[in-house]
C-alpha cells in the first residue's frame, strides 16, 4: 500500500483537487463517487466501489471465529 502525503488548498467555494500522486495512486476517476467522512478534526475521502470491483476482496479471510451465542446460524 502507497502512503502519499500532499497539502491542498480549499477554495471559496470548499473545493478541493485530490492530487495527482494520490488520484493515480487510487485509481480514481473522473466522475467517481467519494464517501466524505469526517470525525474529529480529520475528512477522509473513500472511493465508493461498484458491487463488480468488490467481488473477491475477502478471498482468504479466515471464517473460522467463534460467534456469540446469539449471532450463530439456526440459533
């Protein structure tokens, strides 16, 4: 995973261009959907990603927890 550190300028209208380095980096495209989230004092940014693009993104990931009583199957 890249980590890109760049500084933008918010205009008088409130808006901002996501630079280069961090666009190429993402994949980003025109006309791309963002969620904008802000906690504290921070604003993240996320691409909203196509049911398509995210087939397979939790290959490999270990099913194998234990579940409170509650949330098993047929329970």
């Amino acid at each position: 995973m890249d980590f890109v550190v760049q500084q933008v300028k918010v205009s008088p209208k409130f808006q901002v261009v996501i630079p280069k380095p961090v666009r190429e980096s993402l994949g980003l495209r025109p006309g791309q959907r963002l969620q904008v989230l802000s906690y504290g004092d921070r604003i993240e940014l996320v691409p909203v990603r196509s049911i398509g693009e995210m087939r397979g993104f939790l290959a490999g990931m270990d099913p194998g927890f234990e579940r409170e009583p509650d949330r098993t199957l047929g329970a």
